[in-house]
C-alpha cells in the first residue's frame, strides 16, 4: 500500500508541525509559524517538490528536494535536502517510501540524478541512503562558506 503523495496547501499545518520537529532534531529552536510560513512559500513559489507520508490521515514524515543544475552533464540534478519521518513511525518503511517518490521525480523530470548529503555520524542514514541505491561518492571534498551577516 502506497502512503506518499505529493503536498497539497492543505497539509500545511501538520507538515510545519513535522518541519519543525525535523529542524529540532538538527538544534534548531522551535517556530512552527515560520516553519509554516517557509513551507508555504516554498510550494507557492515552486522552489522545491515536496512529498509526504501518511497514515490514517495523519503525516507521519516529508522529503523536499531543490532543483539544481549540473554544468557539464547539461542536466537537472536533484538535491534531496530534507528526510524526516516522526520517532513514532520510523522502521516502518515511510522513509524508503518516501526516496522512491524522490526517485520517480528523478525520472519524471529527466533528471541525471539526486544528491544529498548527511552526517558521517549519522548511523541510520548511513545505512538507509546505500540500501536505497545511493553511492558514497568520497572522492571530493565538500566545502561550505556561511555568511555570518544573516
């Protein structure tokens, strides 16, 4: 049985709710009315695609992924930013799930392919991410500059 689909309007509080549990879990402070403000601008403007997961009409998780273009394959990539299901609905499936609907974007938009990154630490994404035919791709380094004026 299939239990994921893309976001409708109407899901947008339940989905700041699991937005913001998911922003927690990465130590950020709870904001749900920002959370929703984000989502909502985020679907309005069609910056990213977002599909959820559920159960008895209840969601119990989300992917979000951001269009980004690779230069020399001349192709959209995708970037699978945000994989939250809730601790009470993990183990259950909901996240691998929710990866094929990533991959069926893949495909559906002609894309060369879905990046992402996560923790080293990160033990069950680590295990998830391989089972669900993703490659360790370690042969870069990965660099990151913040502005510290926002």
């Amino acid at each position: 049985m299939k239990n994921t689909r893309k976001v409708t309007f109407e899901d947008l509080n339940q989905l700041a709710e699991l937005f913001d549990q998911y922003r927690i879990f990465y130590h950020k402070e709870s904001d749900i009315p920002s959370a929703e403000r984000f989502l909502r601008e985020r679907i309005e403007n069609q910056d990213s695609e977002i599909f959820v997961a559920e159960n008895d009409g209840q969601l119990t998780g989300f992917v979000q992924l951001y269009p980004i273009f690779s230069s020399t394959r001349m192709q959209r990539y995708w970037l699978l930013n945000d994989l939250y299901v809730n601790e009470n609905y993990r183990g259950k499936g909901y996240s691998k799930e929710l990866i094929e609907e990533a991959k069926n974007l893949c495909r559906s938009s002609n894309a060369c392919g879905i990046l992402l990154e996560t923790g080293k630490s990160n033990d069950v994404g680590n295990q998830l991410y391989p089972a669900c035919g993703f490659e360790l791709y370690d042969s870069v380094n990965f660099y990151e500059w913040t502005n510290r004026e926002n």
